[in-house]
C-alpha cells in the first residue's frame, strides 16, 4: 500500500512504479441510457455496454484539462452545455490559439449518428472519435502515450479505471478504455424530451398559431396551401436529421477541385462526395450560432435566406436544395416552429455537467 501511495501522482510519480489495484472493488452496475419514449432504442459496441462507473469516468474525462497538451482545454472547451454542446465559434480554437477550418457539432443526440462522426463522417463509432482530439494538432495537441502516462500517474484515474474497466494494474489504462469511457458518457447526451414540439408530439402542450403554421411548412402538411420550407428532408422528426451528408450550396464552385473544404470527399475520395457535409440536427438550432461547417452563417436570418435564394451554384449540388418561396409571414412562422426545438432541460441537467465544478 505504501508503493501504491508514492505512485499516484497526478502526472509526478515515478515511472517504474505501477501499483496493484487488485485491493479496490470491482462490481460495475449496468446502467441503461435514458431517451424519449418516442425515440428509438439506442445502439452501443457490445464490447462497451453503459455502467454507471463507465459513465462516470467518462463524464470526468470529458470535462478534464488533463488531455490537452499544456492541460488547458479538453473535450468541453468545444463543446459547452449552456450552447446545446457546441462552443459559439464559427470556427473552433485549440490550444495553441489556432482556428480549425470546422465549427464544432452539437453532441446532443450523438449517440445516434450511425452513419459516421465529424461533418465528413470520418470516424464511425464515439470510440473511435474519442480518439482524434487529443492528436490533432490544431485541438488538443498531444500523444496518447503522453496522455496515458498522465492517467497512469494520477492519484485518481488508476482507481476509476479499475472501477469501470476491472483492471488489474495502472500500465493497463490505455487510449482504447479512456475512449470508451467517454463514448458511455457521451451517449448519455440525449434530448429530455420536453421542449415544446416534443410536449406538444406527446399531447402534453400545444402549438400556437405561427408555430403550427410553421410546423406545416417545415413538413410539407399542407401542399395546396402552404408552401414547402423544404427542411424534412434533411432534418426529419425525431431526430431531425437524417444523418446523411449533402451538398447543401454554401459553397460556390464550378469544378470539385475548387471547393476549399472538400468535406465528405476527403474522407471517402469518392469525387461523387467532394462538397458534401453531414446535416446536422436542428434540435436547439436557435442554440448553435453561427451555422454550416464553416460557421459562415453568423445567424438564423442568415440560414433562411441562404435557403430562400437556392444556395450558390455549385458542382454536385443536391437536388433538394431548390429557392423557397416563403413571403416574410410564413418565414417568422417557420423559425417559430423552430424555437420550438430548444430543450431547456437537457441544458440544465447536472449528470451532464463539470463534476469539477459543485
């Protein structure tokens, strides 16, 4: 026990000692991730089912300066919970000061996006998201090794890796447990299921005049009478989004080889998939300022009328991206039903917020 004390040292212990952790507990409980009734179940690896001790490291992982290169920014530095898991940014800030290319996703719902992670799809599970943060050099800017080490010597983690994990000494927490302690974690980001629209999708509230008007045009209800707003297709109910990645006309370009951020395509090299980015949901889109993958829409306002005039011309543009004819009534209606959207609660809900901070 002594040996066990000199070697939890939050990042100063020495490096041949490891400790036993054998002595500590291990009996992880089960946990199940809480979602809307009206939401589908929601998938995990089987190698990395929720407990509550999983869930827990997570949370304090998530919200640890420690994996960044000077332990100053972490996972919450680009995602906030007071801006819907965003960071207000049109573009995000590592910890050398320098500006990413991409505005940082909303993580609310994360743990439904099977079709792949990022605004390119690059990762496809959180496990492996998890991972490219703490490398990348314009985010967090460090090694796993580093990191690993720093975990290994801290007067903590050792214990609560041991607790969620059942490992049997220090050298055993690797980048793969600390990944899938954050993706329990971030799986736990889901909607309360209580903002207006879902209250009013539960017969527990109701729409008023402009929101059930823009709920209309939103989905197309009424075609004879109301315009379409053209937005189910890419952002349908419950989720509202699809998941799939579309070329949405925010970028003016002739050929692909003009196209500054060739999205998708990068990822894939698929020529068909250069311009194309995830759609993302808007759940707490009057949250999540500015919008696009370049945050080159500093406003709502902004993104109406980007959708109202067509989007620039662009090679490759999706056929649903087509001028929407909405005079300046029914376009205030739309963004109404749009308010609708905000979920306070998931803002507000402490299990997914600091534990650093009580």
């Amino acid at each position: 026990m002594f040996a066990i004390l000199l070697s939890c040292g939050d990042g100063n212990g020495p490096d041949d000692m490891t400790g036993d952790l054998e002595h500590i507990a291990y009996g992880p409980q089960p946990a199940e991730y809480k979602i809307p009734p009206f939401y589908p179940k929601m998938d995990f690896p089987a190698d990395n089912a929720p407990t509550k001790e999983g869930i827990d490291l997570g949370r304090r992982l998530f919200y640890d300066p420690i994996l960044s290169r000077d332990s100053t920014m972490g996972c919450f530095s680009c995602h906030k919970q007071e801006l819907a898991f965003t960071d207000g940014g049109a573009t995000s800030i590592g910890v050398d000061g320098i500006k990413g290319r991409r505005s940082s996703m909303s993580l609310i719902d994360i743990g439904y996006n099977y079709k792949g992670l990022f605004w390119d799809g690059r990762a496809s599970t959180l496990e492996q998201q998890a991972l490219l943060p703490v490398e990348d050099p314009v985010e967090l800017h460090t090694t796993w090794p580093e990191i690993e080490l720093r975990l290994r010597r801290s007067k903590t983690y050792p214990e609560l890796f041991r607790k969620a994990f059942g490992i049997k000494d220090r050298k055993e927490i690797t980048k793969a447990l600390a990944a899938k302690a954050i993706a329990q974690f971030e799986r736990t980001i889901v909607s309360s299921g209580k903002s207006k629209f879902d209250l009013f999708k539960q017969n527990l509230d109701f729409l008023d005049y402009d929101e059930s008007e823009g709920l209309d045009m939103y989905f197309d209800k009424q075609p004879f009478i109301l315009p379409d707003a053209q937005c189910g297709h890419c952002h349908n109910d419950p989720m509202f989004t699809t998941n799939d990645y579309f070329n949405n006309g925010i970028s003016s370009a002739r050929f692909a080889s003009e196209f500054i951020d060739k999205g998708r395509g990068e990822f894939t090299k698929d020529t068909n998939d250069i311009g194309k980015f995830r759609a993302p949901s808007l759940r707490n889109i009057m949250l999540t300022a500015p919008y696009m993958h370049d945050g080159s829409l500093k406003d709502i306002d902004a993104v109406m009328d980007h959708y109202m005039s067509g989007g620039h011309p662009s090679t490759r543009r999706d056929p649903l991206i087509v001028q929407i004819h909405l005079d300046d009534i029914q376009r205030k209606q739309v963004l109404a039903f749009l308010k609708t959207l905000t979920d306070e609660e998931v803002l507000r809900d402490t299990t997914l917020s600091n534990p650093f901070k009580r």
